[in-house]
C-alpha cells in the first residue's frame, strides 16, 4: 500500500518565485532573535551594573567580547566568500558568530 500524499503540486516556476520572499521572511525572523537578545542582554546588563551587582569579570567581558565577536564574524564571511557562497549565504555567516554570541549571553544571564 503506498502512502498518498496530501500536498498539491506546486505550479511550474513557483520556488523560484518564492526565494526572495522566503529569504526576506528568514532574514526578519534572524533580525527579530538578534535584536530581542541583544536588547535582554543591555537590560540584563543594564540593571546588573546600576545594582552594583555586576562583576569585574562581567564588565570586563562586556568590552572584550565586542572585537573577537567582529573578528570572527569577518572570517565567517571571508570563508563563505572565498567558498564561492551568494552573497545572501555570505551575510548569513557573517552575522551568524554575533547572533550566537548574543544568544549565549542572554540565556547566561538569565541565570
């Protein structure tokens, strides 16, 4: 017995008329996560030093991680590049270290 599936056919040529839809709606979503991690990392952080509770380790951190977050991103980009990816799939790496970074530290924070 084979399995039937329930989908329609998608019309001849509508994945390519698709793809920039989906990659702006994958773009928003990436744009959405980063910028609510970021700002519950500035409001973590934010209440942390005017409480008095934040360590050195913390502040320091802070400033320190902003570089290495650039750098490795410019040499995400760099690799994809040099790979030959689309420029699209250039970006997606490139902010993908940042987005990673961001996340980790709001979820650290959050305790």
């Amino acid at each position: 017995m084979s399995k039937r599936s329930t989908r329609a056919a998608m019309p001849p040529g509508y994945a390519e008329m698709m793809a920039p839809w989906m990659l702006m709606t994958e773009m928003w979503r990436f744009q959405y996560e980063t910028s609510a991690a970021a700002a519950e990392v500035i409001l973590r952080r934010t209440l942390l030093a005017a409480t008095g509770a934040m360590s050195l380790q913390e502040a320091v951190g802070m400033v320190m991680e902003k570089p290495a977050a650039f750098s490795n991103s410019l040499e995400a980009m760099a690799r994809a590049m040099a790979d030959g990816a689309a420029p699209q799939e250039a970006l997606r790496a490139a902010a993908a270290p940042m987005s990673r970074r961001m996340r980790a530290n709001a979820a650290r924070l959050r305790g």
